[in-house]
C-alpha cells in the first residue's frame, strides 16, 4: 500500500470521529432538552436568578443582584479578595433601574 | 482516476515521504499544534454549552426584583413595597421574598439558604430541601442523614434533610437550602413583615420598561433589577470568561506561532537545497507549491482534527476536568452539573479558518519565493 493511503484512512477515521461527536448532540438532545425543561421548571418555582458556579462571595453567587455600585464588598480598602472576581466582569450600565439620580431622558 | 487525482495522490505520497525524512520534527509540530488547537475547541466548546444551558434555563428567572439599598448596600425591605408594585398597571403579581446567604463555620462553604414562594415546594418546619453539594460538602454519606447548622460557637441547630436536588439540576441548585419561613425567621433573627426583597411579574414582557420607570419614580430609593439585565449579566460573564481563557492560551499561541514561523519561514538550508534540486529535475513552481500545499494542508488538518475531537470528548464526554481547577476559585461547593452538549457550528468553523488557514499561508508564501528563484543559485 502507498504511504499515502495510511495518512488518508487516518483523516477519515479523524473526520468520521468528529461527525460523530458533532453528531452527539443532535442524539442527545431529547434527554438534555427534557432536563433543561425541569431545570427551568425549577429556577421559575423558586425565582433563581443565578446559576452556582462561585459560591465564595455574594457578589460572585448573585452578581445580577449584587450590588455592585459599591465599590469595596466587604469593608472599606477590602480589594477582591476571591480569584472568582477575576472572572465576573465589572458591570458596564447600573441597569434600567436607577438610584436616586435620573437621567432628564429617562423622567 | 483523473489524471488531476493522480498527479494530486502522487504529489501527496511525495510530501509524506519528505516529512518522513525529519520524522521527529513534525511529529512535535503537529502534537504542539494539536494541543493549541484542543485549548481553544475546549473554552469554545465549554463556554458555549454554559452560556447555552445558562440563557435557556434563566428565561424562567422573575422579571423584576427590587432591592431596597441603604448606604450603597442591599437592606432588608418591607413586605407593603409588593402592595405598591403589585398596584403599578401592567404587573399581574408582586410578592416578597426571604432568602440570604449562610456561611458554614465546619467546611468554609456558603450557601443559599431561600423561602420557596411555592407552597408545595415549602419545606415542613424543623426540614430543610438541599442542592446536591451540600451533603459532598458536608461529607454526608448516607441518606436522610440531619444537618446541623451553628451561628456561633456552642450554638447548634438541627435540620432533617425532607428532599435533595438531583444532579440535573447541580447547575442552579447545587448550594440551595430551602427552608420553612418560621425556621428561617427564627434561624436568622428576621423580624416579621421584612424581606430580602421583591419579585413582580408583568403580563406582557414589553412593557417592563415602562413598569420599572414607573416603580422608581414612586419608590426612588430601590434598586430594579429585570431579566435582562440578569441575561446581559451573563452573556457578559461568558464572553469575558471565554476571552480569559483564550487569553491563557494565548502565551502558548504565541509560542507555536514563533515555532510555526520559525519552521515555515525560515527555511532550512536542507529543504532549500531539496527544492533546489526539485527544480533541477524538471519540477515547475507550481509543482513545488502544490507540494508544499499539501504539507501544510496535512499538518494542520490532522492538528485541527486531533485538538476538535479530544476538545469535545474533554468537556463532554469527561466533563472539563482541565478547566475545572480555573473556575472552582477558592469556593468549597462547586456544582457537580451535566454539562448540554451544544455545538455553534459558526465557531467551529472560525475556529477551523483560524488554526488551518495561517499555517497553510505561513508555509506557503516563503517556498513561492525559493522555488521562483534559479535552481542553481538556491543549490549553491
């Protein structure tokens, strides 16, 4: 057999693995759907706003309800102290609610 | 077949047989260039079934919660505020919630102690309802075993444990702790008629903005938080924590692109004096391009191939155990949760163009300058 057709049937058997794993989550889609349904279910039974991925600090547990105007968490000077906070991102706009100061456009 | 195919089949054999000859070199290259690629697929492929599971499931999120703040911080607010929200045109249902945080003084863990609104879900007094990571963070192996919780020292409480959240659902309930309202008061000294805040749901979705407007003109020292800013929140999360990770990456990218440079640009003088010689024995520029097509072709399709499909049997087959330690931070309850297989076939394919293309470019514009040049002079 030439060298060629080794490295060809290996890209194949490479191409035929992807589509297979592409094809994964067509196959599970029933069962995952069917889950996410239930989870969905659940977060609207118990008005979760938050999934619980960092559960080191309030503000990394519920950063949609933290509040993050504050600048220092936990006492005056007190920088982030949990790695976590690297990952949740300082929020752009204060939301469509505001404190006490109202933009003229808003009124 | 055609004789196109076969010039192509022979040309293929040809560059086989040349990569063969610095066996050792390549087979680095492509596990370099492999490991790169599966970096990229796993964060690819991670971040997209989170933010997938994340937006499906939080579509069933209140619509608006209000927060009383005092002195920049959350405080707890008066059970009369749902009156005033409930009585804002637009808003079918106002009610007030109890749920805080509790920080377990034997593992260093927190959870989230809440009151479910749903009276089937509400725990009978002296019981609690858990996430599935409490009992792990607790050591807890049997079933039905009690919790005991302390405020201070000497203090200790006893809770039954009436339900556990099953893994399913470890992504939104892995440190959940539901408790009956009397225990809860009692618990964490709450007096009667204050709550943690407010849950509104409006009966059309378009006039939130309106009703929130509206909210804090009457009630201007409260903070609205709505669905969409909890889902700009973490479409914001991923993207950032996507980009963090393809940051990380970033070091070893720009590693394998000195090396790729190195190798493709640079030419060594053996594989000049090769094209040299090619040349000479009557191959044009375009055969030696062709070639060097296929080389580069080879290399980054089987590197691209290897790095997708480890990358997805990684994050879903094995769960992401790579990525895991990166976003556990220094919490003690992280959510043993399913990751959803879900695939964005648009980042697939970026991710194809962005890894194959470049290498293919990076080894094929400095061959076109050799192989224009005279056979002789490159020999030499």
């Amino acid at each position: 057999m030439r060298r060629s057709s080794y490295v060809f049937a290996a890209l194949g058997c490479l191409t035929l693995l992807l589509a297979v794993e592409l094809y994964y989550p067509v196959f599970a889609r029933p069962h995952r759907d069917g889950r996410l349904l239930e989870e969905r279910t659940l977060v609207a039974r118990l008005g979760l706003t938050d999934p619980a991925l960092f559960t080191e600090a309030r503000y990394t547990r519920n950063p949609s309800l933290a509040d993050l105007n504050t600048p220092f968490q936990d006492h005056p000077g007190s920088f982030d102290h949990f790695p976590s906070g690297t990952f949740v991102p300082s929020p752009a706009t204060p939301g469509q609610g505001w404190l006490l100061f109202q933009p003229e456009a808003a009124k | 077949m055609t004789p196109f195919l076969r010039r192509q089949r022979a040309l293929a054999d040809f560059t086989l047989a040349a990569l063969a000859r610095r066996k050792g070199k390549n087979i680095a290259l492509i596990a370099v260039y492999s490991v790169v690629v599966f970096v990229l697929a796993s964060a690819m492929f991670f971040a997209a079934s989170l933010r997938f599971e994340t937006t499906t499931v939080l579509e069933g999120a209140p619509e608006i919660t209000v927060q009383k703040i005092t002195l920049g911080r959350q405080d707890l607010i008066d059970g009369s505020v749902a009156d005033e929200i409930a009585a804002i045109r637009g808003v079918t249902e106002a009610h007030p919630r109890l749920w805080g945080y509790y920080y377990d003084r034997i593992n260093g863990a927190n959870y989230t102690v809440m009151v479910p609104d749903d009276p089937e879900m509400m725990p009978d007094p002296g019981q609690i309802a858990i996430g599935e990571g409490i009992p792990r963070a607790r050591g807890l192996e049997w079933a039905g075993a009690p919790v005991f919780l302390s405020r201070y020292e000497g203090d200790l409480k006893k809770f039954d444990v009436a339900k556990t959240f099953s893994r399913d659902s470890a992504l939104m309930t892995s440190d959940l702790m539901l408790m009956n309202e009397a225990d809860f008061r009692d618990f964490f000294d709450i007096p009667k008629g204050r709550y943690t805040d407010v849950v509104a749901r409006v009966r059309n979705p378009n006039e939130v903005a309106t009703i929130v407007q509206k909210g804090s003109n009457a009630l201007p020292q409260m903070r609205f938080v709505t669905r969409a800013d909890i889902a700009r929140t973490y479409q914001k999360l991923f993207d950032w924590r996507e980009g963090l990770l393809t940051a990380l990456a970033f070091a070893g990218i720009l590693a394998f692109v000195i090396f790729a440079a190195e190798k493709a640009s640079g030419l060594s003088a053996e594989e000049a004096r090769e094209i040299g010689i090619l040349k000479a024995v009557g191959w044009n520029t375009r055969d030696v391009i062709a070639m060097k097509m296929w080389e580069g072709g080879l290399i980054s399709l089987a590197a691209f191939l290897i790095g997708t499909v480890a990358g997805f049997a990684h994050v879903f087959f094995f769960g992401a155990p790579l990525f895991a330690p990166i976003l556990k931070g220094w919490a003690v309850i992280y959510p043993d949760f399913p990751l959803s297989p879900h695939v964005d076939g648009l980042q697939l394919l970026t991710l194809a163009l962005l890894t194959t293309l470049p290498y293919i470019a990076a080894t094929v514009v400095p061959i076109w300058r050799t192989a224009s040049a005279d056979p002789d002079a490159v020999m030499r």
